[in-house]
C-alpha cells in the first residue's frame, strides 16, 4: 500500500473512530505527542482530545471529510480538506458544523500516526 493510501486509511479510520467514539482505535492513530490546534484556544494534548470526543452530548450521526488531499514529504504525512460533522443532541436536535483541517502524521516505525490536528469553523 502506497502512503498516500496509508494516510488516507488514517484519516478515514479517525473519523470512524470519532463517530464511534472508539477510544482505542483513537489511541492507536494518534501519537503520544498528539496535540489539536483551534486558533483562540489552548492547545490541547491526546488524553484531553480523547477526552472530549468521548464526551461529546448526544449522538454522533455522522463525521466525514470534503475536498481532501494528501501529500508526503518523506515521513512527514499531510492531510488537508473540510470536515462536515452532525450530532443528534438528547432533545432531538440537530447540530451541524462545517471546519477546514489540517492533519499532520508522522510515519515511524513503518507506521503512520497522527501528530498535530489544526482546525477552524467555517460558515455553513
């Protein structure tokens, strides 16, 4: 398998893991060094991002990527595109949000992991 299909099998793999809330499948895509950036936030490491998927409220009806493109500069992966979530909320709400990300991976060992997430919103 090429990397760029390896990055892409990733990426894929983070937003099930996401929709799924499945902590494990998250700790093993992301690296130790793990850190999410929002700009006007702190950042914040791995155990607080696991943390957070895991207490999103509500249901996780969907997490899914546009426009993505991968490139590989030696073992420096790059994950660039838009990500369209939406969540059920308990009252029967829905909630839609629509971001631009980029994702960095590193690949070590023979395996890609990620290692920066930077993320804005985006007008819907």
């Amino acid at each position: 398998m090429t990397d760029q299909a390896q990055l892409l099998q990733l990426e894929k793999d983070m937003f099930t893991a996401i929709r799924t809330r499945d902590r494990q499948m998250l700790e093993r895509i992301l690296d130790e060094s793990f850190e999410l950036r929002v700009p006007g936030n702190p950042p914040v490491d791995r155990a607080g991002f696991v943390a957070a998927i895991l207490a999103i409220p509500g249901t996780i009806v969907s997490v899914e990527s546009e426009d993505l493109d991968v490139r590989t500069y030696g073992d420096v992966g790059v994950l660039l595109g838009r990500q369209r979530a939406r969540v059920q909320m308990e009252d029967g709400t829905t909630v839609a949000d629509l971001g631009a990300f980029t994702d960095i991976a590193l690949k070590r060992g023979g395996q890609w992991r990620m290692v920066l997430a930077h993320s804005v919103t985006l007008p819907q």
